[in-house]
C-alpha cells in the first residue's frame, strides 16, 4: 500500500489509540512517526491565538510574519519549511512524497502537515518564544500566539485544523499580481536553494493556488475572517498595513499595552479589507519531528 493510504488509513482509524500523539498503526509501521489528529482541538482558543497568514507563491508572506514576531511575540510556523525539514529529516517515512509534492507545487496531503503543525505548535507552547519584557505575558499560564504562514492552502486542512488542533482567529492574506510573484520568485531563486523556485514549479505553483488556495481564502473571507493587505508596495509599507490590520483584531498588541492587561481577544469581530482586491491573486523556526509531541 502507498505511504499515503497508509497515512490516511491510521488518521481516520477509530481503534484506540496508544495516546494522544501514537497512534494505533499498521504493523509494517510499527515503531516509525505516523501522523495521528484527535477529532476535538488539541489547543484551547481562548488561549492559543492562531492567525492564518495566507498569499500567493512569493507574494511576501515569510517577509511579514518575520517583522510581526519581533513586534508582537509570535511564534512564526511556517508550513512550508516545517515540510522541507521533515522531507530532509534522515529516516522520515514521509521524505520522497514530501519532495515529490513540493517539486510539482502540489499540496502534501494534509495528514502530513497538521501534524507538523501541531507538533510545532506543542513545542512553542512548552518552550515559548518570548521569556522577558512585555510580550512574555502572551506566553504565561498556557497563552500563545502564532502566526501559521503558508497554511491552510487547502479546504480539508483548514476544516481539519480548526476541528483537531485549534480553531483560528482570522486570515492575514497577503495578496499581489502574478506578475509581481514571479519577478520574487525569480529573484528569490537565486539564493534560496529550494527546489521549486524556478519558472516551470513556479507556474504550477501558481495554478495551485488559484484552483485549490483560493477557495480557502473564499471561504474564510465569506465568514468575514479575512483581512487583505495588498503586498504590491515595498517591504516596510506592506508591513505599515499589516500593523494596523493586526492591531485592529488583537486589543492587547503593543499600540495598547498599558491601556489595559485584562483585554480578552474576540474571534467575533467582523474585518474590514483594508485594501481593495487585486485582480491576479497568486519561512523557518522550528523544526519538528513528525511523530514528536
Ligand atoms: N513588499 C516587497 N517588495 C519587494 N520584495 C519583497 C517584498 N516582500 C517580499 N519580498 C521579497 O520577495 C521574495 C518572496 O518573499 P517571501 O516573504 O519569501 O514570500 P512568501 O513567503 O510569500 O513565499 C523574497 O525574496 C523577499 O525578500
Ligand atoms: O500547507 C502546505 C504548505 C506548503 N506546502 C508545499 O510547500 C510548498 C512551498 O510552500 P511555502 O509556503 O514554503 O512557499 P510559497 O509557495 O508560499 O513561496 C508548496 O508549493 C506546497 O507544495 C504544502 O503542501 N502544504
């Protein structure tokens, strides 16, 4: 049986389990990281703030997030590079597939990259990011905040996420031209490394994300959970815009710090578009193995 039903088999098995994180697995896997996901949310929202960071290949995501961790504390999971240490990781199960999806700018089954998260997620929260000044205080007594770049980028991983791991609070959708994405991509090409920053993935990353990404973001935005900033401009007044956006939705960002400490955070808002659409819609801190809580 292929890696992947073998996957999907333990993730929708109903046996019981070993515990929360090993799951019941076949017996030629025994003894290997095989992703499990619970049927009710891991974190409790009320708690663990979890901003979808959305875009298009390129469209400067990694670029914000970056600047949004150092200003407001976040831990910064991007799904991306969770995947390419796990597809680099010696004796992953999941390696080749991971390569092969990431090469042909397909989505890597989302058993794969829920579980990642989480574990990601697990960790940021025993160890968290953020230990001294103001910004520790969205750590303490089993607080966080994340910002999950690059994800979900298809609809069952974001239905899937928000019922195993935690529900989200909204979609930061960093959005600009095809045309614009490609000119970075290219760019970015030249230093990066990664296997898929050359036209012909590029292009194919592209159609993913107008056939299979955009539908999330849809769905997101006809809960009015998503917030769209245009990431045509330079770095810095992307990010002027982002700021305003993020301070909107979390009453306690540093604009308000020593206003009030006890301001709860609301999912409940609607958000406005501080940006008008564009026609063409189109990073790592930890690295996590598959099968660790
Ligand atoms: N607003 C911007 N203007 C110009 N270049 C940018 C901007 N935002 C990001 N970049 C550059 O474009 C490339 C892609 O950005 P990145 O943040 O890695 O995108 P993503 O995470 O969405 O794939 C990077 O080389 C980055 O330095
Ligand atoms: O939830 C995810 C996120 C990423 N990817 C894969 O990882 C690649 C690179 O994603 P990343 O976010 O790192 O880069 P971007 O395309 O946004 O520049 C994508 O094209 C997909 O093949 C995936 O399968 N699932």
């Amino acid at each position: 049986m292929p890696v992947i039903d073998k996957i999907k088999e333990v993730f929708h098995s109903k046996k019981p389990h070993r515990s929360d994180t090993a799951p019941t697995i076949p017996a030629e896997n025994e003894g290997e990281a095989t992703p499990y996901l619970p049927t009710e949310p891991v974190f409790d929202d009320s708690k663990v703030i979890v901003i979808f960071v959305l875009g298009g290949p390129g469209a400067g995501k990694g670029t914000q997030c970056e600047r949004l961790v150092k200003d407001y504390g976040f831990a910064h999971l991007s799904a991306g590079d969770l995947l390419r240490a796990e597809q680099d990781r010696p004796g992953s199960t999941y390696g080749d597939l991971i390569k092969d999806y990431i090469r042909e700018g397909k989505i890597v089954p989302m058993e794969v990259t829920v579980k990642l998260l989480e574990n990601a997620m697990r960790v940021s929260l025993s160890n968290p990011p953020v230990t001294s000044g103001p910004l520790a205080e969205h750590w303490k007594n089993g607080k966080g905040r994340f910002l999950i770049d690059g994800f979900p980028r298809k609809m069952d991983q974001a239905l899937k996420f928000d019922e195993a791991v935690c529900k989200s609070s909204f979609v930061l959708f960093i959005n600009t031209t095809e045309e614009v994405m490609l000119v970075r991509l290219l760019e970015r090409g030249k230093t990066s490394g990664r296997a898929d920053d050359n036209k012909e993935s590029i292009v194919k990353r592209f159609r993913t994300f107008v056939e299979t990404s955009m539908p999330v973001v849809d769905y997101y935005r006809a809960r009015e959970k998503v917030v769209e900033i245009d990431s045509s401009p330079p770095a810095d007044v992307v990010y002027d815009n982002v700021r305003v956006a993020i301070d909107e939705r979390l009453p306690d960002s540093p604009t308000y710090l020593g206003q009030s400490s006890s301001t709860t955070f609301t999912t409940s808002t609607p958000i406005v578009a501080t940006t008008p659409s564009q026609s063409a819609p189109a990073g790592l801190t930890h690295q996590v193995e598959l099968g660790q809580a």
